[in-house]
C-alpha cells in the first residue's frame, strides 16, 4: 500500500529480459538504502517486488501484464521514474490510497505552465474516465494528486486536468512531462469498487446479461 507521495526521482540503469518479461535495475540511492529482498517498491505508480540490492540500486521484476498495461513498458535505460517506497503501518496518509496497480495509461494533451504551478491536461480511456471526479484522487505516475477539471461525460475523447505546485514538479518526474507523453494512471479504489457493486446489481438475476 503507497500513499501517492514521492520520496525521490529514480533512474533506470539496465534493463534485462526475463522470459516474457524484464528484470530492471534502478538506481534510487534513498529506496535501496534500506531495501530488503521482497518488499515493495512503487516506481512511477507500478508496485514492483525486490528481488535483490546495493547502496544505491534494486532489481525488480516486470512481467508481461505490466509491461503492456503500463507506460514502463516503453521505458528505456536513463529513464527517470518516481520511486516510493511501502506506507509503514501507523504512518500519516498524507496523499490518498494507492495500490500501485496501474489501470491503464493517459497521454498529457496539453502543458499550461503558471507563475507558480503547471497544469496539465491528459487523456484517458473511455473506460476510466466514469472513475474520475472533479476534486476526486487520482494517481498519475505514482504521485497523488486532486483532479481539477474533468471532462464532459458526453466528450467523444475524455479527459481529466491536475494542477501541480512547484514542489510536486520539483520533486516528480511530472515537472518535465510534454505533449504526448504517456502516464501511468492509477483510479481511486473507491470508485472502482463502486462501480463494481453498481454493475452486479445492474446484472439480471443469474449475473448474465
């Protein structure tokens, strides 16, 4: 469990295939100091479980699910990602609840820089944009952050907007995000746990439609 608060900017160093899937190595010196084999690591909002260390870097593996769900699948060596690591029990939730299972991907559609925040536009699929609020949770590349602008439920190519203050576009790789990137998005588990429920009791008696 992550609470969507960042506690540093990492950076891939290698990238192996493993079967199907990659073994990646990343170097967050804050994370790895202290990592142990089997704890989770979220990097840039995928959970990923440790499987070996150093001072300053952790392995992890990729499987195949993940690397076609989430925007990590086209990263390279010298990408850069959000790292947080596992909320202790008892900690202060200051962001919200994040699972670090990536729903699906957006792409940033359009950047609006301000004296002192950024706000960014970003498309998202038809099928996650009914799980997106206006001042609802929401987590973009592991960062949580309050949508400020959602579109229209009618709007032929949803989207959402998230308005970043300088300390989130300091210390996040959403500082540097351009036209046409794509994010990892991560819906609140509240609505899709209601969306669910809502979806059984649409179900004719039998749970076939």
């Amino acid at each position: 469990m992550f609470t969507g608060i960042i506690e540093e900017i990492g950076e891939i160093t290698a990238i192996a295939e493993s079967g199907d899937g990659w073994r990646l190595t990343v170097r967050a010196p804050r994370a790895a100091a202290d990592a142990v084999h089997g704890e989770s690591i979220a990097v840039s909002g995928v959970c990923l479980t440790v499987v070996d260390s150093t001072a300053d870097t952790f392995d992890a593996d990729v499987m195949k699910q993940t690397l076609d769900v989430a925007a990590i699948g086209s990263a390279v060596v010298g990408t850069r990602v959000n790292i947080e690591k596992a909320m202790p029990v008892g900690a202060r939730l200051g962001g919200h609840i994040v699972q670090g299972h990536v729903d699906g991907t957006g792409e940033v559609r359009e950047v609006r820089p301000g004296a002192q925040w950024s706000v960014l536009r970003i498309g998202l699929p038809h099928d996650l944009a009914p799980l997106v609020v206006d001042k609802g949770s929401i987590s973009v590349d592991g960062t949580s952050l309050t949508v400020s602008a959602v579109s229209a439920p009618d709007e032929a190519a949803p989207w959402f907007e998230v308005s970043l203050i300088p300390e989130t576009l300091a210390a996040t790789t959403l500082g540097t995000r351009a036209v046409g990137d794509r994010v990892n998005l991560e819906t609140d588990i509240l609505a899709r746990h209601v969306e669910r429920l809502l979806a059984f009791r649409a179900a004719p008696e039998g749970g076939s439609r």
